[in-house]
C-alpha cells in the first residue's frame, strides 16, 4: 500500500513530461516559406524544449545543395525562451533566395531541424506596393441648353473728369530769385576780397 502513491507520482510525472513534449515543440514561426526580407530580420519560433544540449541557426542557398553549404548565425548554448529567438542581419547577404535552418542537439546526441525555405530577400530592390484599382464611375449625360435670346444693353455715354492742376515744385527756382541769389554771391565775394586786401596791407606796414 506504501507504494501507490509513487506509483501515481511515476505516472503523474511521465504523463506531464510527455504533454510537455508535445507542446513544446522545436518551431519557427517567422520568417514564413516565400516572405520577402531585408535588414535586420527578428526570428521567432520556440527553443525551449526538454532535454536540449545546443543549437545552431544557420542559413544557405536554395539554388545549392544546403547540406554542405550552411552559414552559421547563431549558436545557443542554453534553451531561448521566445517568441523572439535571433536577429539575422541581411544587409550583407546578395539579393536572392535562401533556406533557413534551426538545429536542435539534445543531450542523448541526437538532433532535430526545422527548415524554412524559399526566403527571398531583397535589400536593393523597392517593396512591392499594392496599387488601388480604379473604381468605375457613372457617365455623366450632357445636355445641351436651347438658345435664349439676349438683351443687348442701352448705350451709355462714358465720361471722364478732367485733369487736376499739378501743384508747383517748391525746390524750382524762379528768374527773380536767381538773380537775387547771385547778386549776394557777389557782394559777399567783393566784401571778402576787400578785407584779404586791407589785410595785405597792414602787414606789409
């Protein structure tokens, strides 16, 4: 009687390390067969399973044979907790189809891989964007208007005022006030030289 209850521990432990070996699956979920890539690419998928060891994420060509052609990404050396398990720089890589490869090494040396092919990526050529189509419209009907007769307007005389008088510049200068200004000149310049003069002479005294 001491015994059934290990007995049902011993079962209730293989029960539910077998459902969580069927859960938790070796996966990737993304990047997806046929996606279009380019830059810095997220993978997501599931790492954490029992009894793993490592694992390595790699890629290929698709138009070579991928069994001697890997090229490593990332190795890990403990189980990833996702969804997101790496980053794959594709800038780098020449524009073209590839494989990608998740290996799974587990502790009784065997190994396990998820392959996701058909991945196309395209760091120099433009997305492919999705072009509305045109939606039709209604014809519109044209109808043409019956001609009505039209009253010409009464003759109007046009008239226009007359032109004002400019005013007079105030910096235009008159016959008179020329005259006037160079008889000052005049007598200024004569007072002045009569003074040079008188000077002269008291000096030479």
């Amino acid at each position: 009687m001491l015994n059934l209850p290990i007995v049902m521990f011993q079962y209730l432990l293989s029960f539910s390390l077998i459902l969580f070996a069927q859960t938790a699956e070796l996966s990737i979920s993304s990047p997806q067969t046929g996606q279009i890539l380019r830059g810095q690419v997220e993978i997501t998928g599931n790492l954490d399973i029992p009894n793993f060891s490592s694992a390595e994420l790699a890629f290929g060509y698709s138009a070579t044979n991928p069994a001697s052609n890997w090229f490593t990404i990332q190795t890990f050396p403990q189980p990833v907790k996702g969804p997101a398990i790496a980053v794959w720089d594709t800038s780098r890589l020449t524009d073209g189809d590839y494989i990608l490869r998740l290996r799974v090494f587990f502790q009784d040396g065997t190994s396990q891989d998820v392959l996701v092919s058909d991945l196309k990526i395209r760091n120099d050529v433009p997305l492919p964007t999705n072009t509305p189509t045109a939606t039709p419209t209604a014809t519109p009907l044209i109808t043409t208007p019956l001609p009505t007769s039209t009253r010409l307007p009464d003759a109007t005389t046009l008239t226009f005022p007359s032109p004002m008088p400019l005013p007079s510049n105030p910096a235009s200068l008159t016959v008179p006030s020329l005259y006037s200004t160079f008889g000052r000149g005049a007598l200024i310049v004569f007072v002045l030289f009569g003074i040079f003069s008188l000077l002269l002479r008291l000096r030479r005294n």
